[in-house]
C-alpha cells in the first residue's frame, strides 16, 4: 500500500529541497504565498511563491517558464523552479526589498505625477520586451509593479500570461476583473492593446488614488462596471484632480478607450506620448492630509476660505528650501471674491505649480 506524500508545512523555518529556508511572509492570495526565503546552497535571499495543488502542475510552472525567458531590467527575473513532493509548485524570482510601487502612495493613497509617469514608462518597456515574444502580461496593476534596486519599476507576476504563437489575440485563462478590457469580458481573447488598456488603468490609479477603480466597482456592481467599461463612461475628465495636466488625461483616455483600434496600437506607442510629456512641479498630500506642492527649488500650500457672496479668500504660498523662508505669491492671492473666483483662483495655482510658472 502506497501511502499518500505529507504536505510540506508553509511556516518560518520550513526548508524546501534542504535548500531554501523560508523566512518570513511577503505576500499572499488564492493561488497560494510569497516568502522571503534563503537559499542556504548559495547564501542568496530569494521571493519564493508557493503555489497550491488545484490546478495542473504544467499550468503551474508556465508561470516560472515565462518569468524564466527573459532577462530584462522591468521584468522580474524568475530563477528556478520545482515540484514538491505533496504537489506544490515553488518558484525562486527575484527579492527586492522596497516592495510594490503601492508602498509609494501618500496619505491621499496616490502617487506624485513625475513617480506615477516614470513608474508607467518603466512599466512599458516590460511590456514591449514580452510583447516582442508574444507574450500578454494580461494583470498589469499595481500590486504587480515592484521597486527595482535602482528605483526602477519592475513587472511582475506572470500567473494568467497568454501566450501567442504568433502576436495575435489568445484566450485566457482567467483575467483580473477590475483591469479587464471590454473585448476581453466579451470573450475575444487577450493581446498587446488588452495589455495597454490594464497599463492605463493602472496610470489612473496611481494619479487618483488605489482604491478608484474598487469604490466604482463596489458602487455599480460587476455588470455595472463592466458596462461602463464599454461605453467608455466609467472614467472622466472630472475624476482626475484639478492638477493632473489635461495632457496626461488624455493619455489615460486613450489607452482605456473600450475601442482598441482607437487605443494607443502597442505599449511603445503608449511610452513615447508618456516620453512627450514633461512637468517641472507635482502635489502631494502631507501627513496632515493637506495638499502641499513642489518643484525642484519650492514647495507651495495655500488657503481657500469659502464664503457666502463676495467674501471668499485664497492665499498662496511658497516656502524656499536652501533658505526655508516663506513668501506669499501675490499673483493667487485674492480677497473679497466669490467662492466660485476662489475655487478658479485655486486651480490656476495647482497648474501652476506642475507647469513651472507658479514662482
């Protein structure tokens, strides 16, 4: 009688192969864990993503053969691969410390302009070296975006790739619903422009805030969203903040536009009208939760005060960083107007500060 392999336990200290020592948990999710592990043959810190049983194990290693191909500065590098005893799959891919992108975000749970357009154009690059292989990422997001040692944005995750015989559309295996493109929830498969259509999501969440794209989702429900999707209605103009370039806008519209003829044609195309663009200053939120702007020699705040009739006030502000001396910008500053002057007088200053002309 052949008795059945004992499940390896996933816990601190577990020693997979007599080689990799996990160490602690760095991620999780319905496929199985990522950990930090040690590979004690080289002495070499390693993600080890444990996959469970429930899926073939061929399916399971497609993951590891396509991380594997390449080597590239914005993809994730995936080292080695194996099959336990009790039928897990464990994969070796690259550690980097600095986690996700998301770790980025401020207390208004987005990214500054020139971090958000550099991290997609990183991301681009990745997508362009597996797209030459026919290969569709298929979950560009940004839990899959990491922090390469050089602050460069690294793709990762190649769980639900589609891979193409010969550069066109492929059926996938799943797809992530948030990021979907409309061909793709209408059956037709997933290509390069599927992955510019994630890629531009992405861009939105970043500019916006992590959580956009879920609190429309949770509002209108699956069928809802998926519909907005398509009629190109989910996301406007008026989602973006005031200080995100109209430029910049158009950018994300295009490579969400429910049609893909219309879409940037490939994620070079998509890199270049990024590369195009160019913006001296960015705001953030501080850790008051305050907007706060800044540009290479200042950063700026100001103050509305709203009010009924012509009593409403703005007053802006830029602070030198060599000397830390605060001086009033007399050209946004306004008293006695109305709330409706006050809230144009303020937009005018957050521009402003991103196209260079606020000092």
């Amino acid at each position: 009688m052949s008795l059945a392999p004992v499940a390896l336990p996933i816990t601190s200290g577990t020693t997979f192969y007599n080689k990799y020592r996990l160490m602690r948990p760095i991620g999780h999710g319905a496929f199985g864990e990522v950990w930090l592990a040690q590979d004690q043959a080289v002495n070499h810190e390693y993600a080890i993503k444990v996959l469970n049983a429930g899926v073939g194990v061929d399916q399971r290693l497609r993951e590891a053969q396509v991380g594997h191909a390449f080597t590239h500065n914005n993809l994730v590098r995936v080292h080695q691969a194996d099959v336990a005893t009790d039928g897990k799959v464990v994969i070796a891919m690259d550690y980097f410390p600095d986690g996700s992108i998301t770790t980025l975000a401020n207390p208004g749970n987005f990214l500054p302009l020139s971090v958000a357009l550099r991290t997609v154009i990183d991301m681009l690059q990745g997508l362009e070296h597996l797209h030459l292989h026919s290969f569709f990422h298929n979950d560009v997001k940004p839990q899959n975006v990491l922090r390469g040692p050089q602050g460069q944005a690294k793709l990762a995750d190649y769980g639900i790739v589609g891979i193409s015989a010969n550069g066109a559309p492929v059926q996938p295996s799943s797809w992530y619903v948030l990021h979907a493109a409309p061909e793709t929830v209408a059956g037709n498969g997933i290509e390069a422009r599927t992955d510019v259509f994630q890629t531009g999501l992405t861009l939105f969440r970043l500019l916006v805030g992590l959580g956009a794209l879920e609190a429309k989702f949770n509002s209108l429900g699956q069928a809802g969203y998926a519909d907005a999707l398509a009629k190109g209605v989910l996301i406007t103009r008026a989602d973006f903040p005031a200080f995100i370039p109209n430029a910049v806008c158009r950018t994300v519209m295009t490579s969400i536009d429910p049609d893909p003829t219309k879409r940037f044609q490939s994620a070079l195309e998509m890199r270049r009208a990024l590369e195009k663009l160019c913006f001296t200053g960015y705001w953030t939120v501080d850790a008051t939760g305050e907007l706060r702007g800044e540009d290479a020699r200042h950063t700026y705040r100001f103050e509305q005060v709203s009010a009924a009739g012509p009593n409403a006030s703005v007053n802006a502000f830029k602070t030198n960083k060599a000397s830390g001396r605060e001086t009033r910008i007399s050209r946004f500053t306004n008293r006695n107007i109305t709330d409706v002057a006050a809230r144009r007088l303020v937009i005018s200053f957050l521009k402003a500060v991103v196209e260079g002309t606020a000092a």
